[in-house]
C-alpha cells in the first residue's frame, strides 16, 4: 500500500523541495559504497537525506528515522535500550545502508535489511512525499514498495524516512575461531549462530544468546575442531560480492589468490576486487527497465547507477 502524502512537517517538505520535480539529482550519504552500481552520470545535484530518530518504540520494537542518519548514531541510540538494528555496522547512513541493500556479517542473528524495513517515505521523481508500508506489518497490505527500495541505488525514489524494525541485543555474544575447519558443516552442525564466516582457510564464529545456551553450542563447536575464543571477525576486504548462498559456499570457483571473507548462509562475500559484471535474465532486465520508467521516466534520479549491478 503506499499513498502521496500530504504532510506539515517542514523537514520532509523541505527536502522534497529540494529534490523538485526537473534536473538530475542524487542523495548522497556517508559516501561509503558511492562506487556500487556504476558512476554517477550527468553531474546531478548533489542532496542529503535529512537526520535525526523522529520516534522509538522500544516496547514495540520499532524505530522511525530520517534516512540521513548514520547507522553508528542509531545503533548509539537504540543501545540504551539494549536494541539493535539489522543495519551494518560499517559506516554510512540509514538511508545509505537501505538503498544499497547490504546485509550484515551477523545477518542470521540480526536479521535480514530487507525484512527489518517496515515503511519507507521518499521523495519521487515528481517531487511529490510517497509513503508506503506501516509500522506494523499485519496493517500492511497491497504492493510491498518497502522491499522494493531496499537496494534500488536511489534509482526509484530519494529516500527521506523510514520504519525499522529492532531487536534485542543478546546477553552473551562471543566469537570462535578455528582453523581447517569446513565452514558449511560447522553451518550445518549449529543452532541459529549470528555468523558463520570463512577466508577459506579459517572459520569463525559468532554465538549469541543467554549464557547457557551459548555454553551449549560452543560445546558442539569443539566437537567440530580446535575452536578458541577471539576478539571479532576478520578484517574485510574492501569489495562485496552478492551471490546465491550456493556460490558463496563454494568460492572462490577459479581464482585461488583471490582474498576474500565469505559468510555462509547468506549468499555474501567480501573480496579485494570487484565482482565481476554479470549478465542478467534478459527478462529480469526487462523488468528493471519498465520498473524505472514508472518510478522515473525522465531518468533524473541517481542516473548512471544500475541497481542490476550492485
């Protein structure tokens, strides 16, 4: 469901005045993945999504936040009531972190970015405040346009606001390392880890949760192979990699110098080289053309980024 608002707040009418309705334009964040998609092409006005948590619902796990806010001032913020998001924490703006569609390393602990967004208002190439989805997913019906932005590069519509949803931050939380030892049937051997990684030679682990069941499935690590106790994650490579979890579990395919981090279950991968172009169904192209040229068919919003890219 989603509807062209009419609004008195002077911050969301302030930035649709600003993205207007002729010229190119593109919001810019914390600039932290400005190259996923493609150059920027016909020098466009240059716009930040406007910041600050207009709302936070603790009790019913939800947050409502100006798309320009940064994920780390958030995350500051919702840590006072031991909450979280399942926006990644690595650097940038919620507006950001959406447009790009980036899960985090511990998605399957703090859940999946598309998932966690219950309602997004932007701005569309008319100019006009568009609002769509709700702060409850059972008062939500119709077209799920929320989804559809999540990782749209800010080609169908500047973002200005959102609903997400939040989740507890667990009571223990430890990473586990071993190395020589197969990722995807330590995946397999677990209950519900938060992360399960592998640079192809190492295999970390994250366990959250209360304390005895966090015992419990490090027990069942050690049963798998010298897991010991670490600090975090690896470091992760400057490029990422969005695959099936299939092609994830078995990369790198070919290049064996290729360094990379890749987090099982989730289809992501962290290289340091950009992923390959690859060509997409020529059905799924078609599709991405007609859905641009309703949501922008003058081509004016982030041009040059193609979200069949990222």
């Amino acid at each position: 469901m989603s509807a062209t608002l009419t609004v008195d707040d002077p911050t969301l009418l302030g930035f649709a005045e600003e993205v207007g309705e002729t010229g190119p334009v593109a919001i810019v964040g914390g600039q932290t993945r400005w190259d996923i998609g493609g150059e920027s092409a016909g020098e466009p006005r240059l716009l930040r999504a406007p910041e600050g948590i207009v709302d936070y619902k603790p009790e019913e796990m939800t947050v409502q936040v100006r798309a320009g806010t940064t994920v780390a001032d958030l995350h500051v913020a919702l840590a006072e009531k031991g909450q979280r998001t399942a926006l990644p924490d690595r650097g940038g703006t919620v507006g950001g972190a959406l447009a790009v569609g980036e899960n985090d390393i511990r998605a399957l602990g703090r859940g999946r970015v598309r998932e966690s967004l219950l309602q997004v208002r932007y701005v569309s190439a008319e100019g006009r405040i568009v609002s769509s989805g709700g702060p409850t997913v059972k008062n939500v019906s119709g077209f799920d346009l929320p989804r559809l932005m999540v990782g749209s590069l800010g080609t169908l519509g500047c973002i200005a606001e959102v609903i997400l949803r939040t989740n507890p931050i667990p009571a223990v939380s430890r990473w586990l390392h071993a190395d020589r030892v197969d990722a995807g049937t330590t995946f397999d051997g677990l209950l519900h880890p938060s992360a399960v990684l592998t640079d192809g030679s190492g295999t970390w682990v994250q366990l959250e949760g209360h304390g005895a069941d966090v015992d419990q499935q490090a027990s069942i690590l050690q049963t798998l192979g010298s897991f010991t106790e670490v600090d975090g994650p690896p470091v992760l490579p400057e490029h990422r990699w969005s695959l099936s979890p299939s092609e994830a579990g078995a990369f790198p395919a070919s290049d064996g110098d290729l360094a990379f981090v890749a987090a099982i279950g989730l289809g992501l991968v962290f290289a340091d080289a950009p992923q390959p172009l690859r060509r997409l169904d020529p059905a799924v192209t078609l599709i991405n053309e007609r859905m641009k040229q309703n949501f922008d068919p003058t081509g004016r919003l982030n041009p040059g980024r193609d979200a069949g890219r990222k």
